[in-house]
C-alpha cells in the first residue's frame, strides 16, 4: 500500500477514498486506492505498478453512469476526471484527452459552428467514458465524427486505434476492459448555423422535460430493448413509477432513471434495479440489459434479475 500512495507526488493515490465522492448518484463505498494520475507518465507508471502488483484496476471518469457497491471496490481505481484534460481545436479537427468534459467539447464546437455534437448537449461525463458508452442523445452519437483514439495498456504502453478498428452501436464500444482511453481524435464538419441551433434547443428542452435533472442519478439504468421500445415505458406500464426503497425511487417524471432523493444506498438503489429487471421479465417476457456500469459488486448479485453485469 505504502508503495503505491509514494508512486506518485502527495495527494494524487489516496486509500480508502470514498467513491460516493466520484459519483453522481453519490453512493459508493471506498476504493481500496484511488488515484487520479496528473498526467500520461503519472498513469503509465500507475499501470505498470498494478500489473506487476497484480492488482485489479479499474477506471471511471466522472462516475456518471456508474452504481458503485457499498462495500466499495478492492484494488487500484483511476479517475481522469479533473485530469488529462488537454484540449486542441484546429478548424474541425479536435484532439481530446481522456478528462476533457463532454459539455467542454459540445460548447467548442457550437461556439465554432461545428456540427455533430449539438443533440449531446446536457449529457454529463468525462470524453473517455462517453467514448467507452458510445454517449449519445436523440439521434446523436460521440462515435460518428471519430478519427482515431489512444489509450494506454494494462502494462502502460500507448497503443492507437483508428475508427476502422473500433465497433460501436447502442451504448456500446468494443474497447478492451483493460485499456484506458487518454485521447480521442475527431473531425467534426461544419453546419448550417440554424439547423445547429435548432437541434441544440430541442435536445436542451426534450431533456429538461423528460428527465428528473434535479435529483441525483446516473441517467437511464436499462437500454432501450429496441429502437421502438423504452426500458422506461415498460417500467411504467408495470406500474412501478414511484416505487421506493429507503431513499432511492423509480422516478415519477421518467421511469428508467433511478433516483437517490439524498440518502439512498447501493443496496436501495440496486433493489430497485432487480425489482423492474424481474417485474418487466415477468409481465412483458421481456429480458431489460443494464446500461449503468456497476462496480463492486460480486457477478452473481445480478444474475438473480437476468442481469450479468
Ligand atoms: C442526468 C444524467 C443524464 C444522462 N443522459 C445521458 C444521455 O442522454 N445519453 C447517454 O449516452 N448517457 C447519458 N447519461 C450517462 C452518462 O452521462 C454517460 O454514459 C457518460 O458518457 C459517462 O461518462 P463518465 O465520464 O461519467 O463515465 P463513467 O460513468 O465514470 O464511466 C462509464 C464507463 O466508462 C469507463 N471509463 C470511463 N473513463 C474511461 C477511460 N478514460 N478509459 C477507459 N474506460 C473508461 C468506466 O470504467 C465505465 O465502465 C446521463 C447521466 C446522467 C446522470
């Protein structure tokens, strides 16, 4: 343990870090070390030390599709969020790293007339973790505009990605589990100025009413099962809405968003999660997948609702 928190300057590995501190839903137990690396050399030297350690390593940006268990998660977790934010703009080429936020990047390119990002405007996290969810809303995508994309090993040695050699689909990258991602290559093209504007409204606006934005939550938990078919409407058809254990809720105003109305748990908010998975299985025989990340929690804790995680 020692070892690790001397890697690298003071501050940046700390023990028993609260995840709920790194998180939206502000829920989490401790990592075991947390660390948030300043700079590539800082995460290389990080990478190596764990892969000789054999320690599991796990990442998030800023936690905002992420439940994280109460008991908190064993081994080394690095968040680039807050870190590796360097940003580059040359006409429509955008040269990302891994913590820029995803806000930064939609508010560039509308502010340079781009177009490509503007339906993505309110969807919270870091520029690594929506390429790793494949972020997109209502028609838009962070994959479309993609050229290339770097990441580091679990050994700490660079490796690049060209568009051509990534798959992505409905939140959905084909990144390895053990490579970060530390920036992001794009090409946006430019666009009629009012067809940008009016794209960025309606998503802004479609988003304030639909979506419960002044609770704390992790955004959707389930993925839609079809393009014609809403995790959220089926929750409701269920008559689960309003569903509540301790201070988690299924939320009233948008059925696939879980709530933490302030003190909620990973357990509360996970009860939740496998009461709509069994409920909608049962009524409907349809089978939900999750679209939140979970960490900490051992694999057989969601097989019980069909849900591997
Ligand atoms: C209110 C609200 C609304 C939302 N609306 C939308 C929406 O409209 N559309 C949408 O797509 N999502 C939405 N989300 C979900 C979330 O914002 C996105 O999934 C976002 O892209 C996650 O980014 P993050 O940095 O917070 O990633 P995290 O939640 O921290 O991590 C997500 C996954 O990416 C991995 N990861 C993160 N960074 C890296 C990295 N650098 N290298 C490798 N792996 C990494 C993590 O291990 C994890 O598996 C919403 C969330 C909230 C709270």
């Amino acid at each position: 343990m020692t070892a690790i928190i001397n890697l690298l300057p003071k501050g940046t590995v700390l023990p028993d870090e609260p995840l709920s501190r790194h998180t939206t839903y502000g829920i989490g137990g401790p990592a075991e070390v947390f660390a948030r690396p300043a700079n590539q050399q800082e995460l290389a030297d990080l990478l190596r030390f764990a892969f000789a350690e054999g320690l599991p390593v796990h990442f998030i940006g800023s936690g905002s599709n992420c439940l994280v268990s109460d008991a908190g998660v064993a081994g080394l977790v690095i968040s680039l969020a807050g870190a590796l934010k360097a940003f580059q703009m040359n006409s429509g080429a955008i040269v990302a790293e891994a913590g820029v936020m995803l806000g930064h990047m939609v508010r560039r390119c509308l502010n340079e007339g781009l177009t490509g990002m503007e339906s993505l405007v309110g969807v919270p996290g870091t520029v690594g973790g929506a390429l790793i969810m494949n972020a997109g809303a209502f028609g838009g995508e962070i994959s479309t505009y993609l050229q290339q994309v770097r990441v580091l090993t679990s050994k700490g040695e660079e490796k690049i990605y060209r568009r051509a050699d990534l798959v992505f689909s409905y939140r959905h990258s084909s990144f390895k589990p053990d490579e970060i991602i530390i920036a992001a290559e794009f090409h946006f093209p430019m666009g009629s100025a009012d067809k940008i504007s009016t794209r960025r409204r309606r998503a802004s606006a479609e988003r304030k009413a639909r979506q419960p934005l002044k609770f704390r939550s992790a955004g959707s938990v389930f993925k839609n099962p079809s393009a014609d078919l809403a995790a959220g409407r089926l929750i409701d058809q269920a008559g689960l809405k309003g569903t509540r254990r301790g201070d988690a809720e299924i939320s009233i105003k948008h059925a696939n968003f879980i709530l933490n109305h302030h003190r909620a748990t990973a357990e509360d908010v996970a009860f939740l999660v496998k009461l709509a998975a069994r409920t909608i299985k049962q009524q409907f025989g349809v089978q939900l997948e999750l679209e939140i990340r979970t960490l900490g929690f051992p694999p057989q804790y969601w097989e019980e609702a069909g849900l591997g995680s």
